[in-house]
C-alpha cells in the first residue's frame, strides 16, 4: 500500500467510511449509526437489496453503503486516479476543479484537503439537496475553506450560472447507457463540458470498457473536445458487464469546445 492509499483510506476512516465485505456488517453499521428502527424489518440481505430504496428515504444511508467492500474499494481506487493526475505535470497552472455529481463530498472533500496548500478551489454539484447538506457538515467538520457546496443537477441552470473551471470529473452521475445513440451520448458530455475553460480536462468514470468513448470521438471532435484516452481504475472479473475492470475516461476541452 502507498502512502496516497494510505492517506485515502484513513480520510474515509475518519469520515465514518470502512471496507465492509458482508451484508450483515452493514447492516450492524446502519442500527448503530441510525438507530435499529432504521432497518426494522429488514433483513441483512434484503437491507442489500434495497440500498437504492432506503438511500431515497434517509440520505445517510449513501454513506453507510460506501462501505460495501466493491464501493468502498472502487472509491479508494477512483481518489487514487484523480490524485495522480493532479500530481502531473499538466496540472501545474490548476486553479478550480468540479466534481459533478458530489453525493455526500467524499472525493472532493479529500481533495481539497490533500491540496489546501495550494490554493486551488473545489466545487462539488448535486441535485439532492439532502446530500449537499451532508456534504457541508464534512466541510464545516474538516475546517475546509476552499470548497463550495451547491445543489444543482448538470442539467440545471444553476450549474452554468458559476466561472468555468480547469478540471471537472463526474464520477457515475452521467448516466450513460450502452443502448444510447451516440450523438447522444455526445451531446450529454458536450453539456456537461460547457463548465470547463478551453485548454482544460474533463474526466467521465468509471465505465466498464476502455472504448465507451473512442467510438464516439469523431463527434466529440465535432463539439472540440478531444478524447485523450482511458485508465484503469480497478479489475473486476464479477457481475459479467464489467468483467475486465473500469475505467475513468480523459478528455481536452478545446477553444471551441463550449
């Protein structure tokens, strides 16, 4: 383990985030932190099953699910790509990073923290104005002072209301499917680009296959946004759809790409 994962996994201990591999282990997790009234009458394994149901009813639940043993992993491996590529040379001159679609804060709120010395600014977007409110309370927990919370979808105007930003990374909340035309998909990440200055980076992840993208770069090259190309961000041989692993994707905005 590297001292970056290190640093991650600690920041998610801190944060109420721990690798949990059984379903009876969340469970435990959400009657100690809720109360047992959360899940009564509810099983270990139907408390699994119905995450999406129970996350709609109380927001809190969104974290204690991070602790899944594959959520939790692939958040640790997601804040590692995202660090790495601040870390690179190209990152030198990044002054503002978007994170679209922000759940509770846990990826930009690690950011921020990691690099709070060099005076950048993070701005993390979600429709749930439940999530936002948890978002602020890791903040105001963290004594973080250069991140702002807002609730907005990407496809609100709110979101375009605000500077544009050198990197904007949307991490699930795109919601591209592989039955979709591709003009449209390339019109969804055109949308969503319009926050990011020309010259800088937008990332879309994780996707489970290395060319989601590549199929459809002569049209984002239509809108001058060039595709820079996948990382892989975690292996996985289960279920069957992302056998291979996932991948976070790279695009440059270009001086005609809003």
């Amino acid at each position: 383990m590297d001292i970056v994962e290190e640093e991650i996994r600690e920041f998610l201990k801190r944060n109420g985030i721990e690798c949990l591999a059984k379903s009876e282990e969340l469970w435990e997790k959400a009657k100690e932190r809720l109360g047992e009234k959360a899940v009564e009458g509810i099983g270990p394994e139907e408390f699994i099953s119905k995450r999406y149901f129970l996350v709609n009813q109380n927001l809190k639940f969104y974290d204690i699910f991070e602790c899944r043993y594959d959520r939790y992993e692939l958040n640790v491996s997601l804040l590692k790509d995202l660090v790495g590529f601040m870390d690179s040379p190209e990152c030198e001159f990044l002054v503002s990073v978007i994170d679209s679609g922000c759940g509770t804060g846990n990826h930009i709120c690690f950011l921020a923290k990691k690099y709070g010395d060099r005076k950048h600014e993070f701005w993390g977007y979600d429709r749930e104005n439940g999530m936002i409110t948890i978002a602020n309370e890791k903040k105001e927990r963290m004594d973080l002072n250069n991140v702002k919370f807002y609730v907005s979808g990407h496809d609100e105007p709110m979101f375009y209301e605000k500077e544009f930003a050198d990197l904007l990374y949307n991490m699930g909340a795109l919601y591209l499917r592989r039955e979709m035309k591709p003009e449209d998909i390339a019109e969804r990440i055109r949308n969503i680009f319009l926050r990011v200055k020309p010259g800088g980076t937008g990332i879309l992840g994780p996707i489970e296959s290395p060319h989601f993208y590549k199929n459809i770069s002569d049209i984002l090259e239509d809108y001058g946004i060039g595709y820079e190309g996948a990382r892989k961000v975690q292996e996985m041989n289960e279920p069957w759809y992302v056998r291979g692993g996932l991948y976070n994707h790279y695009f440059r905005i270009g001086e005609d790409g809003r």
